[in-house]
C-alpha cells in the first residue's frame, strides 16, 4: 500500500478514535461532562494521538532503514567480477534501482504482468520494451543487474507489505489500548497536552537539526574531497582549472579574491547611500515623507535576487561596457566585476539603511539634546554624537552586510562572469565562490570525482565565513545594545 | 579710564548676521542634509530603474505575431493507408507535416497575390511549432483529414522580433535565420490581413519549448512547479514554524537547549541560501534518494529556508499578544496549554498570517538553491495532480527565469523579463494582501 494511502487510513483511524474516546468518556458518566477529570474531547484526542504517533514513527523510520537496509543486501549480493572495469560498485547500485523502478513503471502501466518479470532475460530486451514507456536506460542490461533488480524489487515489496502492517498493527494497538483505558478519573488533558508539548519542542528542534544536517552534509563530502585533493592545495592555489578528465587545478584563492572584491564594490555603494538614507529619514524628514519614502526603500529588499541579476545583465553589464570599459580600454565584457558590485550593492542598500535606521533611532534622545543645547547644529550633533554613539550597531549593520554580499548567487551567477581570475581591474569578469559551487554542482555531476566534490568544500568554506561574519556581527551590537538599556 | 576689553575679544560679531563660521557651519549642514536626500533619492531612482527597465523589456512578451494560414490536410500525407484509422494517422511524425505547412504559404501568397522578388524559402516565417500543432489538431479529428484547415500559427521569432522593432532590415540582412525578402512577405501577410499581433495566453499556460522556437516557450510548467512548492512550503513552514514559536516563547525552560535552540535559528536567518541547496541535494537527494527537479525536494529546501522568517515574526506577534490576556486565562482555571491555544494563539493570529505570507513570497522569489536540486531541467510536460505530481519533474519561476537568460537566441531575454513581470505581480499580490491583513486586523494593546 502507497505510503499516501497508509497515512489517509492511520487519519481515519484516528477520527474515528476520537469519536469512540469522547462517547466512552461521557457514557462513563451517564453524560454528565461535569463528572469527568477533563473535558470530553480530550479523552478522544488521546485515543486519536495514541493511534497516530506510534504508527507515524513506526512509518518514518521504517521509510528511512529500509532504503539503506536493501542497498546494503542487494549490494552485497552483486559478485565482485560483475563490476566491470572503470565502474564502481556504487554505480552498478545505480543502474540496479533505475531498472528496478522501470520495471515497476511497466508493471504500473499493465505492460507486463509480475510473472513475465520473474521470467524476463536479459535477451528480452529489456531496454526496448522501458524505451516505449519514455524510461531510458544507460546501457544494455546485464544479467547481474538484471537478477540484482530483481531481488531488489522483492525485497522492496516484502518491505513495503511488513512497513503496512507493523503500521496498522501499531495503531491498531495504540487505540485499543488508550480507548480501554478511558474512564472518568483518567488525567486525560495532562496526557494530551504532555504530548502537545513534546511536539512543540520537537517542531523547535528542527532548526538544531537543519544546522547538523548542513554542517554533517558538507563536512562528509569535504573530508572525501580532500582525500582526493590536498588541503594545501585547495586554500593555498591560485589557480582554478576544474578539468573533468582529471587533473585539475581548484586553488580557492581566485575565487575567493572575486568574491572579495565584488562584495567590497557592493559595500561601497550600499553603506554610504544606505547610512544617508538612514539618516536623513530618522533624523530630517517630516513625518510624511518618511512614511512613503521608508516603504518605498524597502520594496528593494523584496525583490527576488534573480530579478536583480537579470538586470544586471540586461542593463547594466551593456550600459557599463559601452559606456566607461570600452571607451576607457578596459576590457569589452558586459559581464564584470563592476556590473555585479553595483548591482549587488542596490540590493543591500535596504538592508543597511534599515538596520541602521534601527540603531540610529535607539540612541536616547537626551545625548541628541546635549548636544544641541551647547549650540551644535543638527549636522554636527549628528556626526560627533549620534554617529559615534551607534557606531557598534552600524559595524554590526555593515558585517551582515558583508556576509549577504558574500553568500549572494543570482547577481553573480548572471552579472560577474565565469572566468576565475586574479586581477585588479574592475571591469574584466571574474568569479565567486558561489558561482562556482552552482556551476560544479548543476549539469552532469559524479559524486566520485573531486571536481564534483570541490563544490561542498566550497559550501563549507563559505558557510563558515558568513557564519563567522554574522557571529562577530551579533556580539558587536549586543555589547552595544547593554551600552544603553 | 581703562576700556574694558570686549569679552568677545577681537570678533565683531552679531546676532543679527551671520559671521564667517556661522555660514560655514550652516553650510556644512545644509550639505549634510543634502547627502540624506541624494541618497534616497539614488535609492529610490535606482529603484524605479529596475522596474522600468524591466516592464520595458518584459512587456513586448506578452504580446505575439500569428498568422493564419489555410492549411490543406491533403490524404496522401496524412493518411497513406486511406483507411481514416487514428493509429495509422499517428503513424506520420511532425516531421511529415512540414510539407503541409509549406504548401499553405504558398496557397496565401498566390491567393493575395503577393509578388516578391528573390523569396527564398517562404514557410521560414512560420515557426516550428507549426507542424505539432496541426498534427495533434488532426489525431483529435481525424475526420478533417482530406479537406483544409485555418489555423492560426506563430510566426518565427524573427518576424516576432521585428514587429517589436528588436530585429531591423540591416540586422535581417546579417542574420542567416531570416532574409529581408521573407520580412517583406510577412509585411505583405499583415496588409492582406493575415498576420496579426495579439496577446498570448501561451506565454503564461503553455510549457516550456526548444532553444529553437522561443516564441513557443511558456510558463505553464513553471507556475505550476512554483505553486506546488508554495503549498509544501505552507504545509510544512506554518505548523512546524508556529509549534517552535509557541515552544521557545510561552514554554521553554531557560536551559542550554532552549539557547542552542535560538542561536541556531538566528544564524539560520543568515545562512546564504545556496547552501540550503547543497543541504537539499546532500541530504534530500543523494541521501534520502527522492527524485531530482522535484517540486517535493523543491518544497521542503524552502521550507527550511522559510523556517526562521516564519518564527521570527510568530514570536513577535506572540510577544505583541499582552500578558494580562494570559493570566486572565488562568486565572478562571485554564490550563497553560488552553490559555496558549485558546487565547493567545487567536488572538497573535493575523501577525502570523502576515509573516506567513511574506516567508512565502520570498520562497517564491528564491533560486540559488533550486538550481543545485535539478530543478534547471527542461520540462515541457506539465506534473499530475498532487499528491503523484509532488514527485514529477518541473521548473519554478524564477529558474525558469534563469534558465531563459541561459539560451542563445535574443529573444529569449525578452520572455525572461516577462517572466520576472509574472513573478513580480504574484509578488506584489502576495505583499498587498500581507500589508491589508496586518492594516485590518492590527490591534494596539
């Protein structure tokens, strides 16, 4: 039974559970609800969650060992000398399951019955028969795979059968027993919001669990990386030459100075229009104007950054390129370092005049008197108090920022180019370490060959930077924020 | 007498005009207050920039040359065997049908009499397209076959492009996809009033086509995989987002695990997106073996993405909720659980409702880390029906968006700019309707 279908039953089960906990609740009372230790429904949702839960864990764990349960039986079974040369074991396991699942397609679309299947050889070709149905196979099957996929598919289906029934079994029980135990002096509700409450910090815990599962993703595939690729190599090279027959060269330092340099043209634009901005909305305009101007700023920060890239490409790579590289012998490509700085650097003014904005308004406003009654002008006050009052939370502003401009793709994946290059002119096209990672993992990827792999120990690399970034980011401005409370 | 040294020493200032400092200093902040508003003002200019720039170029999409031809369905073609059998209809590919197509421009030009010298190869303005559309026309009436037709087909890019003034007569002359002569055909087509420029539903409903025949491409698949997505992202984001929120501000402990908890979800917010990607196809993927272009992988990657916005504005509308509320809950004898969901839940509602929305729209706008899970594929057939439709291949919006900027031919940009419009008005509609909540519901305590 499809796993869809077995949760709709556990659901039915549970609403009819429901129904019988709260009936026997008050018919344990002559239905009288005063009677009762808790209020009637939640004798029937501890009949339902008592039903659900157990089965729902039962479904998930079974869902996640049994995949790796048969991958290792199957694997297991696949002789040594079936693996033909230049081909991994994980490979065959590949062809295994695409053939396995073709079959079952067939099976689905009525083509073949299960007897024809179990007598299916590998002269019947197979490969046609899939092909007719749109399901392409890579090669001829063999018939190691052929015998593999089917024990496979056995396997799999005895699985499936004994996953449905410890399923219903478990739910089954979870009901009969809670709804045996219904009764008037049953601490139903405390039950109830018991398991309410594991929920809730469960639901809560998925965020820890995001982290480990980024940090553990990467962290595997870097540590096999560097297994195929020296360490020193990767953070010490200047040269970054991915070349899939082998025998590349993944130095990170030109892909890092790209990103470097571009974010550093980004925060050049964004900080000084983004702090002005700030400051004259919190400390200048009318009430009115802030109101429509505010808003208006920040429609900026909703902006998809595809759409920011796409005029990068569009708009500004032309109009930088006709207008100051070429005239000036810089260079002729539209897309360059330039283009996406800029670019990007619209995209963060939001961001940095609306933290700033922030900060700039929680500075009390008695310093701001001082100052003004000593005869300063509103200029000055600014500058000399204001500014250097909230200068923590600024730099705090400016580092998430940094760490945006950093970790930012579509600007660059359209606006900044492919060529990775250690050069100082601004408007030839370099690259990013995010570019990269999209162009390593997007296309034709073998999670054998380091060129593939690279892109997770960039991943990591970056993540550690922007999570370094935004932790100095954090303790800068709540060192600030105490200053003042 | 000794005179008394002015106090002032030797300045003969007065309140009544400025001196030398005085003027520099209200220069200076006139300056100052000049910056603010220069900047705003390149702000909010660059601003309309990028939507100008991008109407402009977008606009032209929505709109599309047709013409409509007569074509002949003649029997020998189409049906060899004579017998109007369906299956031996089928039997002739697209492929066979180019003739007819031909045959049809050539009908027009004799019938409006249009003489124009050096004509080469006349069925060239019409696109590609044209011979799938009539042959899965004639499989669903294979009666037709025998007499003619009038259709209405795309012309070929090119004459697309010229109409929108993007392709010129020098750059014709240059261009080996088109020929001055065939320029002129399609001008002499449009006085005839064959050929016209309409709106076309295509570009939204229509999947995506070939790099071949961009003015065949539509959205169809890319919307649909976008609202898949929205609705996983919606599924999972709100109950797992709000269960977290009500945890860690109404129940946690303060205790280690409630500090992991929070830090974590803080630097989630500022994880770039792409490595969520390479979590989606680390984990979703390689790992757990789910399909690759799958709006399921898709969904649940946003998911996590949106995961953090969405508490962080749940806990906001949490903590906006008065605690007077609270303790009148308890205070008539409900538990801590009931005050929560029987009081304080409701009443934070639209503030979770608003922060909802804007999660959503900006899942709806993320592509990095769609791009690591396949979901670049070309899919030019539209996913079933949830919940088998989950599983099926297709793109989003804003890859689709990506995926158009990638293609050779330049007419391509014009569609990805229509995308990005597509894209931006579910945006806005996303944003209004969020700013019309939280203006309805608001409440000031």
């Amino acid at each position: 039974m499809p796993v869809f279908w077995i949760i709709i039953a556990l659901l039915g089960l549970a609403a009819v559970g429901f129904l019988l906990g709260r009936r026997n609740a008050l018919s344990s009372v002559e239905g009288n609800p005063t009677l009762l230790h808790s209020r009637p429904n939640y004798y029937g949702a501890g009949v339902a969650l008592s039903a659900l839960i157990p089965a729902l864990f039962v479904l998930a764990v079974w869902l996640f060992v049994q995949p790796l349960l048969i991958d290792t039986r199957v694997s297991g079974a696949i002789p040594a000398d079936a693996i033909p040369e230049g081909s991994t074991l994980g490979l065959v396991m590949n062809d295994v399951q695409r053939l396995a699942s073709g079959l079952e397609q067939l099976q689905e679309m009525g083509r073949i019955t299960g007897r024809e299947i179990t007598d299916l050889t590998t002269d019947g070709d197979i490969r046609a028969r899939l092909g007719e149905i749109g399901f392409a196979l890579g090669s001829d099957v063999r018939p190691e795979v052929l015998d593999a996929a089917r024990q496979f598919r056995t396997l799999e289906s005895t699985g499936r059968l004994f996953m449905t029934i410890v399923a219903l079994v478990a739910a089954v029980a979870g009901f009969a027993i809670n709804l045996s135990r219904v009764h008037r002096d049953k601490r139903a509700r405390n039950q109830v919001e018991g398991v309410i409450k594991a929920l809730l910090l469960a639901s809560a815990c998925i965020a820890i669990l995001t982290t480990v599962g980024i940090v553990l993703s990467m962290l595997f595939e870097s540590i096999n990386f560097f297994r195929q690729y020296p360490i020193t190599d990767f953070f010490f090279g200047t040269q970054w030459a991915p070349n899939f027959r082998g025998n590349s060269d993944l130095g990170i330092i030109p892909l890092l100075w790209g990103t470097m340099y571009i974010s550093l043209i980004a925060l050049l634009v964004a900080v000084p229009i983004g702090l002005f901005s700030a400051i004259y909305l919190s400390e200048y305009a009318s009430r009115r104007f802030r109101a429509i101007a505010k808003p208006l700023i920040e429609v900026l920060a909703g902006i998809p950054t595809i759409v920011y890239g796409l005029f990068a490409l569009l708009v500004v790579g032309p109009m930088l390129r006709d207008y100051f590289a070429q005239p000036m012998g810089l260079g002729n490509s539209g897309s360059s370092v330039m283009t996406a700085g800029l670019v990007m650097g619209i995209m963060l003014i939001p961001f940095v005049s609306s933290l700033s904005d922030d900060i700039i308004s929680a500075v009390p406003q008695t310093m701001r008197d001082g100052s003004l009654g000593l005869g300063a002008t509103k200029a000055e006050t600014i500058r000399q108090v204001v500014i250097p009052a909230a200068l923590p939370g600024i730099v705090g502003a400016i580092l998430l920022a940094a760490s945006r401009a950093i970790g930012e793709t579509m600007i660059v994946v359209l606006g900044a180019g492919a060529a990775a290059r250690l050069s100082l002119n601004p408007f030839e096209a370099m690259t990013t370490v995010t570019v990269k990672i999209v162009s390593q993992l997007t296309g034709d990827t073998n999670f054998a060959s380091p060129e593939t792999l690279v892109a997770f120990a960039l991943g990591l690399t970056l993540f550690v930077i922007t999570l370094g970034l935004n932790v100095i980011a954090l303790v800068v401005v709540r060192r600030y924020r105490e200053q003042y409370e | 007498m000794v005179d008394i040294p002015d106090s002032r020493g030797t300045s003969t200032s007065s309140i009544l005009t400025a001196d030398k400092r005085t003027k520099k200093r209200n220069a200076a902040e006139k300056r100052f207050r000049f910056y603010g508003l220069a900047a705003i003002c390149i702000g909010l200019s660059a601003l309309v920039m990028l939507l100008a720039s991008i109407l402009y170029q977008g606009i032209p999409a929505f709109t599309q040359t047709k013409v409509t031809l007569e074509v002949p369905l003649s029997a020998d073609v189409l049906d060899p065997e004579g017998n109007r059998d369906p299956e031996d209809i089928a039997k002739v590919i697209t492929f066979g049908y180019a003739g007819l197509i031909e045959e049809a421009v050539e009908n027009a030009i004799e019938e409006y009499g249009i003489e124009i010298e050096g004509l080469d190869d006349p069925a060239a303005i019409v696109s590609k397209q044209a011979s799938a559309q009539v042959r899965n026309w004639v499989l669903k009436n294979p009666e037709a076959v025998g007499g003619t037709q009038q259709f209405s087909f795309y012309t070929t890019s090119r004459i697309d492009q010229y109409y929108k003034g993007k392709v010129t007569m020098a750059s014709a002359e240059l261009d080996s996809q088109i020929s001055i002569e065939q320029i002129q055909l399609a001008e002499a087509l449009e006085e005839a009033g064959a050929l016209e420029r309409g709106f076309n539903w295509d570009f939204i409903f229509a999947p995506d086509a070939s790099d071949q025949r961009p003015e065949a491409a539509g959205l169809g698949v890319a919307i649909i995989g976008s609202a898949y997505m929205m609705l996983i992202v919606l599924c999972l984001a709100l109950p797992i987002g709000v269960a977290a929120s009500i945890y860690l501000e109404e129940f946690a402990p303060t205790n280690r695990l409630t500090d992991i908890i929070e830090v974590n979800i803080s630097n989630l917010a500022a994880v770039p997106s792409i490595v969520f990607g390479i979590l989606g196809l680390a984990i979703f993927i390689n790992f757990a073996g789910l399909p690759q272009s799958a709006p399921i992988v898709g969904g649940l990657v946003l998911t996590l993405m949106t995961l953090p916005t969405i508490i962080i504005s749940t806990r906001a509308a949490l903590k906006s909720v008065p605690p007077s509320i609270r303790d009148a809950a308890l205070g008539v004898g409900a538990s801590k659980m009931q005050s929560v969901f029987h009081h304080v839940l409701p009443l934070a509602g639209p503030g979770i409702l608003t922060g909802t929305i804007i999660g959503l729209a900006q899942a709806l706008g993320e592509t990095a880390p769609l791009l690591l899970i396949g979901m670049v594929a070309f899919v030019t057939e539209y996913p079933d029906a949830p919940p088998d439709g989950f599983f099926d291949p297709a793109t989003a919006l804003p890859v689709q968006v990506f995926n158009w900027t990638q293609r050779a031919d330049p007419a391509f940009a014009e569609r990805a700019s229509g995308a990005i419009i597509v894209l931006l008005v579910f945006l806005a509609i996303m944003n209004i309707t969020a700013i019309l909540l939280r203006r309805r519901f608001e409440r000031r305590w």
